[in-house]
C-alpha cells in the first residue's frame, strides 16, 4: 500500500471530489494527519458533514475501562484519562478539518483541471499544519483550515509555517475580518514589475477640488467606509499592514493600454483617460496597503470579490470619464 491510503480510499475520495489528480493530491496530507482513509470516515462525507460531537471524557473513561456514572479517579489516573481525552479531542479536530477541506474542493472543482497535478507538499509542513490544527475546536476556524490546506494542495496559496503560526492564534471574529480585508483587495502591477497589493480607501485626490462631481464626492465617502476594517490597527501591529502605506499611482504607458488591476478574483480593464489621467499616469487611489505576509494570507483566503466595492470603483472611474471592463 502507498503512504496515504489505498487505492480504494484514492477511488473513494475521487468519487467525492469528482477528479481523480485533485484526490491524490489531498489524500496524502489528509492520511498523514488523520490516518489511513477508512469506510467510516468516507461515510461521513457521503452523508454531508456529520462531524465528530461527542464528550471525549466519558469516552476516554470507557476506553480505560471506568464508568462514567460512578468512578473516582485517584490523580494518576485522573492524568491518565485526560491524556486519552486530549488524544480523542486532537483526532476529531483533526477529522473534521479534513471534511472541510474536502468539502472546500467539492465547491471549487468546477473550476479545477481533472487532470491537475501539483509538487506533493513537504512533509514537514503537512506535520506542522496538523500539529495546530488539532486545537481547532470551532467549526468556523475548522473551515476555515480545511480551505487553507485545500487550497496549498491546489496551489492556488503558499501559506508558510510562519503564516500558519499567525492563522491559529486568530478568534473566529479576526479570521472574518481578515476574509472581509481578501474581498476588498487591490492588487496592481506597477511598470518596473513590482506587485501591491491594499485597500482603496480614497479615490483621486480630484475629490477635494470645488468642481469635483457631487456623485464622485458620495462614492468617495461609501468607499472610504467599505475599506475600513475595526482591526486594521491590530492587524497593523501584527504586520498584516505596512504601517502608514499606500497603493501607489499606477502608471499608464504604450505598454499597459489597456491596463488591468484585479479586486479579490474579479480582474478590472481600464483606459488610461479622462480626470482621473494627469502626466501619462492612471491613479487607481490610496489606503493601507499589506505586507508580504498580508498578501500571503489574503492569498490563502481567495475570497469573492465585495460586489458592492467593486461596483463603486467602477462607477467612480467611469464619472472621472474612464473607461472599465470587466476583463
């Protein structure tokens, strides 16, 4: 038998998954985190998401042959059940990061070459990610790693041991933060190649002249307050965000006309013309802007694009007299 499972767990995940390459792919990191692909667990997955619930305790009093209705434990053994419990506890954690990761591939694979193969992941990382994601006990934060090991299978992230030490001290509240940050980013390529990627909080600075239009003026405001995260001052700290950045201009040539930017996974093609152009230059605008590990977790996230910010960017283009498309 191979590391990872047999050929009937590779048949049985890829009936789930619908793709015989993308199965392979996650039944090794899966296997060496949770064990050997079993009937059980595929039953679980075929019978959508029943996910480990139980009281570890009074199973690990079982498996040490006491009743949970009438023992007394001395402190040795007190210890000892509490070893077994944490034990049970880390493989349910795990197992349920699995099924989320799984879960996360079945409402993607549409978009996923059948044939896709991608260079196995390092052991040491799968080890790593599955050391701290048997502390994860809630559901969203277990969905949350399954998509995160979903996707460094795919390829589509390449989350480092460091990232993944910051994502598990992250509370359910600041892992939504963050997906809400992913969906309102921007990312340009600038003409010498340099990539930045931040959250346009203010349009072109033509907002602040007296004949700006009043509409520009309302879009400004609504943007302004769709890029602003509670976090952004914890997150600045932890060195998600560059401290007092910016997403620069973005330069308009013979060489990027037309020009395209990306907002979360929608890609934007504008003209280089109309108010927002001065001196052979397009301004997309300003805001915080992320630090390479910023981007490295808005990577792995790969959020949908905020439709509501995307609309307002397009419409404030378009009253400065630019022309954009969706690419």
């Amino acid at each position: 038998m191979s590391e990872g499972g047999s050929d009937n767990s590779i048949v049985g995940m890829r009936d789930l998954l619908g793709a015989e390459g993308v199965a392979k792919q996650l039944l090794g990191p899966i296997s060496r985190g949770i064990g050997r692909i079993s009937a059980p667990f595929l039953n679980r997955l075929a019978n959508r998401k029943q996910l480990a619930n139980f009281d570890e305790w009074d199973q690990a009093l079982r498996e040490r042959g006491y009743d949970p209705k009438t023992v007394e434990l001395t402190l040795g053994q007190h210890t000892e059940v509490r070893v077994t419990a944490d034990n049970i506890r880390h493989q349910a954690n795990r197992e349920n990061v699995a099924i989320e990761a799984i879960y996360y591939i079945q409402n993607t694979s549409a978009r996923i070459d059948p044939h896709f193969e991608n260079e196995p992941l390092q052991p040491e990382w799968v080890d790593q990610f599955w050391r701290l994601a048997e502390n994860i006990s809630s559901a969203d934060m277990q969905a949350f790693w399954g998509k995160v090991l979903s996707r460094k299978c795919l390829g589509l992230s390449n989350i480092s041991a460091r990232a993944l030490h910051f994502i598990s001290t992250l509370s359910g509240e600041e892992a939504h933060a963050l997906e809400q940050i992913a969906a309102r980013l921007v990312t340009v390529v600038e003409p010498s190649g340099a990539t930045i990627s931040g959250l346009v909080g203010s349009l072109h600075h033509w907002t602040s002249k007296s004949d700006c239009p009043p509409r520009l003026i309302e879009i400004q405001k609504e943007i302004h307050a769709l890029a602003a995260s509670p976090h952004e001052g914890l997150f600045s700290v932890l060195g998600v965000f560059h401290q007092g950045g910016f997403v620069p201009s973005i330069h308009a040539d013979a060489t990027l006309d037309p020009l395209e930017f990306s907002a979360a996974d929608q890609r934007l093609r504008v003209t280089a013309k109309g108010f927002a152009a001065e001196f052979g230059r397009l301004y997309i605008g300003s805001g915080p802007y992320l630090s390479p590990l910023g981007v490295e977790l808005a990577q792995v996230i790969g959020a949908t694009a905020n439709q509501t910010y995307v609309d307002l960017l397009i419409e404030g283009f378009q009253v400065q007299g630019v022309t954009v498309e969706r690419a």
